[in-house]
C-alpha cells in the first residue's frame, strides 16, 4: 500500500507474482483508482467554487451600486413601477396642458409661428439637440443643469479620466465640456426644423428659490466669484448703495440689493433670466416639464422614457463627482425664510410681476414667500 496518494502511480507490479499476490495487487489498483477519482472531484469541486467566489467578488459591486440607488436618498432609484410612470406621464401632460393654457392667456407669450420670431432663433442656438436619441433639452442654469449637462458629455463620450480630473481641479466646466459635443447651433433654422420630430424638456424650479440660489452662488461672495461681481456685483452695489452707509464695509451687493436691481433694470444674466426668456415655453411647447421639487424620479422617467438609463445611472455611478459648485451649499428651502425674511413683502411683490409668467406657465405660488417677507404679520 502506498504511503502518499500522489505516490500511487509508483507502486511497482512484480510482474512474477501470482495467484494471492495478485488478487492483492488488483485490490491496492481499485482502492487507489478509487482514491485518485474522489480526489479529482474533491480538486474540481474546490476550483468551481473558487470561480464562483471570483465572480461573487467582480460582481459585487454592481450589486451593491444598484442597491445604493435603491436605498440612498443620494442616489436615484433605478426602478419605476409601472404606476408610478403612469402617474408620472400624466403629470407631465397636466403640466404641458397648464402651460399651453396659460400661454394663451399671458400678455407677454403669444403663441406665433415658430419659424418668424428672432427670440426663437436665439434660443434654438443654444438648444442640446441629441439627433441619436431624438431628444432636445433647453438648458435653464440654476436648475438641474450641472447633471443634465454631464448626461450629455458622457452620451458624448468626452467624459474620459482625464476630463474628469480637469473638471475636479476646476480647469474646465462641464458645460464647456458637452458643448464640445452639442455646440451652439450655427443653423438655428435648420434647428427649428428639426424640433417637430424631437422629444423636447426642460427643468424648472421655484422662482424665487432659484433667483436666491443664484444670488448665494454668484454674487453674495466675491471670493472665487469675481468674473460675476465685476460683470454684476459692483454696479450693482454703486446703483443701490449710493449714499447708504449702512452696508459701507461690504463690498458684495446684499441679497436686498439684488431684488432691488432687478426690479430696477431687468438686466438679467443666463443664472437668473425668468424661464419664458431663456426657453420660450409658448412656442416650443415642451412635452416634458421636470422640476426641481420632483427631479430624481422625474428624470428617471425621462431616462426611461427617451432609452438613456444608463447614462443616467453611469453619471449617477460617478459618487457624484460634479455635486454642487455653488461655494456655499446648494440653496435649500430652509435658506428661504431666513434670506426672504429681510425683504419687505413689497418689494418682492414687485420682482413676482418680474417673474409672473414663469409662474403661471409652470404652476408656483409665491405666497409662501410672502408669508416669509417683512411686513408681513
């Protein structure tokens, strides 16, 4: 009998013995084949379990990414039932009806022919028109666009490793980035063609949140932000300011000043343009309306609906490299009351009648910031 299993095959046959000798030989071959087949299961066995834990491992991570976005309110949920996007789709039709409706019956937002008014033209040049996906998107900043934005770098395929590093640094901006692959339009009538055929979006916010996000992203800091209050914040503070010495050891514009200026002069930048300027709602008719209140869901359905889930879920996947770039926080509802409450209820009135339209097309009410206005009580 061998003392080894991997021995078995040295075991030498006395090719003179017979009879017990023999029989005993035959017996020692069957219980060592024996051995050498379990064995040979035993050592398969081992390695299919090995593969199977080197898959686990590979696929692990997936799994795990997918049920972060199920579970993490940072993260989109990547699965709609089927209700919830019937409940979606209708909301998007009440939505784009409300709008039409409201066109209609908006002084400053005729509904004319498309093709024969120059502000049409102006905002089809700076459409993303997606020709694979048949897909239009007018870009609203201060509204969801850093996402869409990388959304249409990545179907682009400019969002390599090393973009990304440039992006983190800050040496480029992402917009900069998707008009790499969807530039301004040098043809806008041959854009507005095109439009009939197209699924066109756009994403709104609350008026007077957005008016405050871009104030906190763009003006209320001069650090970092200085292109925004030489173009903006000093002229400004020298048309509001003059002769006020109550703000004299500050060189940013307040938030008061802001509202005023705007109410003042209507010179708006692209951060806080109302959305009938930069979009022309009445004309273009967009059959999809998200908001910023609803988005996560709302542009899942659009993923969905418009075969780009995976492009959402790739630059949802990216642990949100292009979070926020506002320096002070995104501008929460809670920043509201506190910014809104230093306001007298009748100035911001006054830049309601500014931003109506945008408010009737899309369905907002600002009596909740009246309620948070000085005077108000």
């Amino acid at each position: 009998m061998p003392t080894s299993l991997f021995s078995w095959h040295t075991v030498k046959i006395n090719q003179n013995d017979t009879g017990g000798n023999s029989h005993s030989e035959d017996s020692a071959k069957v219980k060592l084949l024996g051995l050498y087949i379990l064995f040979q299961i035993w050592f398969l066995s081992f390695i299919s379990l090995l593969c199977v834990s080197v898959m686990s491992v590979l696929l692990v991570p997936c799994y795990t990414n997918s049920n972060l976005l199920q579970q993490d309110s940072n993260y989109m949920t990547p699965i709609l039932t089927e209700t919830q996007m019937e409940n979606i789709q209708h909301e998007m039709k009440r939505r784009q009806l409300t709008m039409m409706g409201q066109c209609h019956n908006t002084s400053s937002s005729k509904v004319n022919s498309i093709h024969q008014m120059p502000k049409i033209l102006k905002v089809a040049k700076k459409l993303f028109v997606e020709k694979e996906h048949k897909l239009v998107w007018c870009p609203i900043y201060k509204a969801g666009s850093t996402t869409w934005m990388e959304i249409f770098a990545t179907i682009g395929g400019v969002m390599t490793p090393n973009n990304r590093m440039r992006l983190s640094k800050g040496l480029i901006q992402i917009n900069q980035l998707a008009r790499m692959v969807y530039p301004k339009a040098k043809d806008t009538k041959a854009t507005l063609k095109l439009l009939p055929e197209t699924t066109r979006f756009i994403i709104v916010r609350h008026p007077f949140e957005r008016i405050l996000s871009a104030y906190r992203d763009k003006l209320e800091h001069r650090k970092d932000r200085e292109f925004y209050y030489r173009r903006y914040g000093r002229h400004i503070v020298r048309l509001q300011r003059d002769g006020n010495a109550t703000f004299a050891d500050r060189a940013e514009p307040t938030f008061m000043e802001f509202l005023q200026y705007l109410v003042k002069t209507k010179n708006f930048d692209e951060h806080w343009s109302p959305f009938t300027v930069e979009c022309a709602p009445c004309e273009l008719n967009y059959q999809f309306i998200l908001k910023m209140e609803s988005l996560e869901k709302e542009q899942l359905f659009l993923a969905i609906k418009t075969n780009l889930l995976d492009f959402l879920l790739t630059v949802n996947s990216t642990d949100q490299l292009l979070q926020n770039t506002n320096p002070n926080g995104r501008t929460e509802q809670k920043y509201a009351q506190q910014y809104y409450g230093q306001v007298p209820k009748q100035l911001l009135q006054k830049v309601y009648v500014v931003y109506e339209d945008d408010f009737r097309l899309f369905d907002y009410s600002p009596n909740e910031y009246f309620s948070f206005a000085k005077g108000n009580s």
